[in-house]
C-alpha cells in the first residue's frame, strides 16, 4: 500500500477516536448503527481517508475530499460530541464563540501576525 499522506492520517485518526468513543455509525446516514467490530472501523477509516484498496484512485479522491469537507463544516461525530470547529482543534481555537463554546473568549478568534493587537 501507498504512503498516506498527513491529512489522510488525521481523517483516520478521526475516523478511530470515534470509533473508540462509540460515535461511528455504518451506513448511510448512520441508519446501520453503532460499529463495534475493530475491523469494520478500520474499513471505514481507510475508505473515508481515501487509502482503500478496494478502490479506484479516483473513488479514493472524492472520498477524501468529502470526508476534508465534512470536517471543514464541523459536521463529524466527533466535533459535534466535543464541540469543536475543526479536527484537531485544541487550546486556541477550540471552538468559536458563534458555536457558544465554552472557553471561546474575546480574543481567541482574533488572528496573528496581521500587524493589529488583539483585544
């Protein structure tokens, strides 16, 4: 199998901690359940990283895009159990005050390296 690449680990990374934390769901829509066989977990992670062997290259790409989009909307599991904007997510920018996240202060937004303070 191909090396994967870094955002192809992390979408796995993702993928797992749900699995372990009983958030992965099968199906379309989550409408199978909960997974609970490792095995299944793991094809579920690799088809969603786009590093399935079962697929074609261009299956693997939309697969992974979709999967990078889901997680641009905040819309996994796990961000939606954990609150958080974006996967890996911690101290900073964990999550926005728009997402009424609990430690989201007045300036954990506001961005660096633009030449202004942050207030």
């Amino acid at each position: 199998m191909a090396r994967q690449t870094t955002s192809q680990r992390k979408t796995e990374g993702r993928v797992m901690h749900e699995f372990k934390h009983g958030e992965l769901k099968s199906g379309a829509g989550g409408k199978g359940g909960k997974v609970t066989s490792r095995r299944q977990a793991i094809a579920i992670a690799l088809k969603e990283a786009g590093a399935s062997k079962y697929e074609s290259k261009d299956e693997n790409k939309r697969n992974l895009s979709q999967s990078k989009a889901k997680e641009a909307k905040g819309e996994t599991a796990q961000q939606e159990r954990e609150g958080k904007s974006h996967v890996g997510a911690r101290g900073r920018r964990e999550s926005s005050r728009a997402m009424g996240g609990t430690n989201a202060n007045a300036n954990a937004t506001a961005r660096r390296g633009t030449g202004r303070a942050a207030k």
